[in-house]
C-alpha cells in the first residue's frame, strides 16, 4: 500500500476518530475501534511500521485523553494505568495475525 497524501489523511481520521470513540460514555462493550485498526494494519499495510503505529497511536491518543479527563475530574477511569504494557503487546500480537491473515486464502 503505497502512503499518498489521501492514504495519510484517511489513517489520521482513523486514528482520531477510534481514540475519541474511546472514551465515550455508555458505548457498546467489546467494540474496539483500535483493534479493528490492528488487525486492518496487519492484513492490508504492508509497510509493517505503520501497520504497528496505527492503532498505537490511536490507544496512546485515547489514553491521553482518558488521562486528561480523569485529571479534571471528569472521569474515575485514569489514562495511564498498570497493565499498559500488556496491552499494548497484545494489540502489536494482534497486528501479527493480521499478517497471518494475508496468507489466508
């Protein structure tokens, strides 16, 4: 997938759009935008930096959202927790099978 100036324009709304659906209140339990964005990253980007950077941006955009939310006292949930790590790994494992996913037929 060649990264022309509309691919990127369209990668950053994505991002956007999936960290600020993050922290919605009430939404539905299970949809994650940003694992829709790894898995997506890893079968259709072939270059492997961004198909990783994707949907981290987005999960470290959200949390820096949650972070300033809970800060102002808006929210119990903070944006930076213990775990993080953890989730971040298994976000770049599910990149991982959406490289798998490519040779799939």
């Amino acid at each position: 997938m060649k990264l022309s100036k509309n691919t990127i324009i369209v990668f950053v709304i994505l991002i956007v759009v999936a960290a600020i659906y993050r922290v919605f209140p009430d939404r539905p339990a299970g949809f994650t935008p940003q694992m829709a964005l790894a898995l997506f990253g890893g079968a259709m980007i072939t270059e492997k930096k961004w198909a990783f950077l994707l949907p981290l941006i987005s999960l470290f955009l959200s949390d820096l959202l949650y972070q300033g939310l809970f800060a102002a006292g808006v929210t119990d949930i903070p944006g930076f927790y213990e775990g993080q790590l953890m989730v971040y790994t298994c976000f770049m494992l599910v990149t991982l099978f959406g490289f798998l996913m490519k040779n799939i037929n």
